[in-house]
C-alpha cells in the first residue's frame, strides 16, 4: 500500500491496542477482485444474524490458530460501548450499528506476519455501510496503477482485495461481519488467500454456534 493507506491499516489495530484490546502480494491468490463484491451465499446464510460477544471471541484467530512455526497472539475484543467509543476516536468506518471489535496477529518472523481486524454490525445493512467506509479508508490517497488487484475467493459476501510492494489485503463481509485481514511478506505456502480462508471459516463456524478451534 501507499505510505498514507498503510498508515491507516495500522491505525485500526492501535486504536485497539490502546484501548486494551489488543507477501509478498502473490497473484496466486485466488477470488473477488479488488473493488469488486464476490462470494456465495454461504456467509450470508451462516452469518446474517449478529454475533454475541462469546462467538466474536470465538471467530478472531486465537494461539491455537496459529499456523506449524507461526505463533499466535491472545486476541482483543471490545464489545458494546466499548466498542462504539473506539470507532469514534478511529473515524474510519462506519459506527452505526457497530457491537463489538476485535484483533490479533500470528507471526513467523519479525517482518512475516498477519493481523486480523473484525468489526461486528447488528445488521447485514450496517455490515455493508461498514464494508463500504473501510474499503475506501484503506484505499484513500492510492493511485489505482500503484495497486495490485487479488482475486480472493472464499465464500465471503463482499471482497476488496489487492497488494502493494510487500504487503497484501483484503477486506471482507461476512453476513453481519466486516474482516480486514492485512499481510507483510506472506509466503507462498501461507498467503493471504489461505488466512483470509481461515478468517471467513471462523466467523461461518462460531455464527452457527460451534467452536472454530474444537
């Protein structure tokens, strides 16, 4: 990404670490186009109803996530008017509706790494007006020539995806649940197609009550 929209994909997951909770872009990733929805109606039926704050906890990656050589971080959740006063203070996706946050990262290096961000909605309504807002946040001051589109398909309703040098994106809607899933110098073994894969399963698997980790 361009300095500014780095800059600003950080800022989501510090806005969260200050309030407690808290690739190499391979064109072998595959499905929705940047700037382009994509996605079955999978996520949509598993995920229309919102999330409790149990299955928010639930759906972002915890340690047991963690890839074989990757380690994993305690996850951090905000919920309610917690939630609510942090999206405020970022201003950088849509408040309404918003129940809760949550972030976390999985390392294998200390330039490889990928960080999750979850935004839940009470409604796919406010899910998509989320999408919407944080899909041009991160795209904000970037001339489209400097992006690399990523076809990222893995059943989510919505798909914003791209990379720029050595970072790769994707900004996903799951039902009531906006993903931002961020990677830096992801290899190819591991790539952001594969975490963001992980990422829509988990919010599939703790939407319909079960634990993605059992």
């Amino acid at each position: 990404m361009l300095k500014k929209a780095r800059g600003k994909a950080a800022g989501l997951a510090l806005i969260l670490a200050l309030a407690g909770c808290s690739s190499d872009g391979d064109s072998g990733d595959t499905g929705g186009g940047a700037g382009g929805a994509s996605g079955g109606a999978s996520g949509a039926s598993a995920a229309a109803a919102p999330l409790n704050p149990s299955q928010l906890a639930q759906a972002i990656p915890g340690k047991l996530a963690a890839p074989e050589g990757w380690k994993g971080r305690e996850p951090r959740v905000l919920n309610g008017g917690e939630a609510q006063k942090h999206c405020q203070l970022a201003a950088r996706f849509s408040c309404a509706g918003l129940t809760g946050m949550a972030n976390t990262q999985i390392s294998a290096s200390y330039d490889t790494d990928v960080k999750f961000e979850l935004l839940a909605y009470d409604s796919v309504e406010n899910a998509k007006a989320g999408m919407k807002t944080l899909v041009a946040d991160t795209r904000e001051g970037a001339k489209a020539d400097t992006l690399k589109p990523l076809t990222i398909d893995v059943g989510a309703d919505e798909t914003d995806a791209y990379a720029k040098e050595n970072r790769t994106n994707a900004a996903l809607r799951v039902g009531t649940v906006v993903a931002f899933v961020i990677g830096s110098s992801l290899p190819k073994d591991h790539d952001l197609h594969s975490f963001a894969s992980m990422q829509v399963q988990r919010i599939t698997t703790a939407a319909a009550g079960k634990n993605p980790d059992a």
